[in-house]
C-alpha cells in the first residue's frame, strides 16, 4: 500500500522505515532537502513539492501529515485539498487540539475528502518497538488504512484501535499525555527523597533495576528512567527546565471544563512550568513572608 508523509522529522522519518519494512512504499516530502534524500536513500520516495507527493501517489491518495499543530496543520490541508480526489484521506498523526480536529474533519469531509486523526505514541522508539495510535474518524477510512496502522503498531492486533468519531483520537492522546505527566512527576519526586536519604547512600540505578521486574511500579518509562539512571546516575549537566507539549495544559482546561478535579496531572503541569523560572520569584516572596511573620531566616545571593 502507498502512503504519503508529509514530515520527515525524527519520528516521520522511522514511520516511514517501519512501513518500508512492512512492505508500503512512502512517498514523503520535507522542507528538508537532507530528510528527503535520507528517505530516498532507504528505498522509499522522496519529493520536493506536495505537487510531486500528489502525482506520485496512485489509485486512492492516503496522505499523513506530521507537522506541528495549529496553523501548520491548515495551512498544509488548504495545499493538499487542491492536488485530491474525492475519497482521498488526510490523516493528522500530530499532537493536534481535538477541537481543531473536530472542526477540520467537518470542513474536509464536507468537501468530499476523508479526515482521520491519530494520536500518536511511541516517539524515537516506534521504530524498534511500534507505536501507540488511537484513531479518530468515520469507520471506512479508518478500515481502508487499517494494513497502515497494523504495520506501524506494536503488532497488527495490539496498540492501536479506532476510538470514536473525528477528534476523539486526537481527545485520547491528550488524556494519555496528561497521565504521562503525573507519572513522570511521581517518578521524579521518589527519586529525589531517596537522593536526598544520605545516610543510606542509595544506588538509584540499582533500584530502578529492581524495580523494573515484578514491582507494581514498572513500566516502560521506568525502563527508559533506569538506562538514564545507568549512563548518568547524578544527572551531571542537565539543567533543570521542563518543556511541555501543551497537550498536559489542555487535559487541565478539559478536567475544568467537565468539573473533573485532576491535581495530579495539574500539579505535574504546574511543576514542568516552575522548573523554567530562573531566581524563583514564588519562592523568594515565600521566604520573605516566613521572616516577616516569623522572624525566620532568609536566604541572600
């Protein structure tokens, strides 16, 4: 089966490697000429122009774009839509807001083209291991590609199902990365304490060893956390500043919008947001009321 790509970034790029190994060709196109000669190296197509990825692509046209979300998704979809037939499929497999993705497979579909949204997971390791897709959309596009979505998931029948409607995968992927905060901050926080255990002069890596085989804890972040731990077990040279994706702030707005309390996943948010404040100006006002109502010491540069 033939699949375009638009996005040939790291995780576009082993999309396009696993499906090779699965037997589709990918007919992929990058504002990096590197990344398009690197997929035309593998044995997949490369292109310049979405002009070329149209032409390209034969009989029904499925097009996955991997692009960051928001604008970029529009504009990508409002140069494809003139190069379609109708049945043609566009696929998001991006972190998309599912309300733009509610409104964008209204908008195509009212045009005669098929929208299917995919959330997707499994980032640098999909290759090796398969990705995680929740899909969103109507059940004949979804049907059409599903040799696609059985090549790229862990196996044909694990790690990946058609969830619901158009946005209802992309509504998946946000919840799943809202959870992927809370456990990363727990994790985090119970390493710390036990850093800080002096007396008992505790080998992390050991222990996220152990806990890795029988412990209600594991996982496969933890398996990530523990090859970390080993190759730097005091994180020499990292600084502490957390990046989000957004998809954690949006599973806060929608906990609200429902009246869900989630303070685990908020907290977590929160968390990431404070790690990039250099000279805390929360903590040092803190401080500051302490020795003010209590005399309490406080700290100068």
């Amino acid at each position: 089966m033939q699949l375009g790509l638009i996005g040939l970034g790291k995780m576009g790029g082993n999309m396009a490697e696993r499906l090779r190994f699965g037997g589709h060709q990918v007919v992929g196109f990058d504002f990096n000429a590197e990344a398009v000669a690197k997929l035309s190296a593998t044995g997949n197509v490369g292109v310049s122009t979405l002009e070329d990825l149209a032409k390209k692509l034969t009989g029904r046209k499925a097009i996955w774009i991997m692009v960051p979300q928001g604008k970029p998704v529009d504009d990508t979809i409002a140069k494809l839509e003139p190069l379609l037939n109708p049945g043609d499929i566009l696929i998001d497999g991006g972190n998309s807001n599912y309300k733009d993705t509610m409104r964008r497979h209204q908008e195509v579909t009212a045009k005669g083209f098929q929208f299917v949204d995919v959330g997707t997971s499994g980032g640098v390791w999909g290759l090796k291991e398969g990705y995680s897709m929740m899909i969103g959309g109507d059940k004949e596009p979804v049907e059409y590609l599903r040799p696609i979505f059985e090549t790229l998931a862990p196996a044909a029948d694990k790690g990946w199902g058609h969830v619901g409607p158009g946005g209802s995968g992309h509504f998946v992927k946000m919840i799943h990365n809202g959870i992927e905060y809370g456990m990363m901050q727990a994790y985090a926080e119970g390493f710390t304490i036990m850093e800080k255990k002096a007396e008992f002069g505790l080998d992390l890596p050991q222990i996220s060893q152990i806990w890795r085989y029988g412990s209600v804890v594991r996982s496969w972040l933890l398996d990530l956390t523990a090859d970390a731990l080993c190759r730097n077990p005091t994180l020499e040279g990292l600084e502490a500043f957390v990046e989000d994706s957004g998809e954690g702030r949006w599973t806060v707005m929608e906990a609200i919008d429902l009246n869900v309390s989630a303070p685990v996943i908020t907290e977590s948010l929160m968390r990431r947001i404070r790690s990039r404040e250099e000279n805390n100006f929360t903590d040092r006002m803190l401080a500051i009321m302490r020795n003010e109502f209590g005399g309490h010491a406080v700290k100068k540069d």
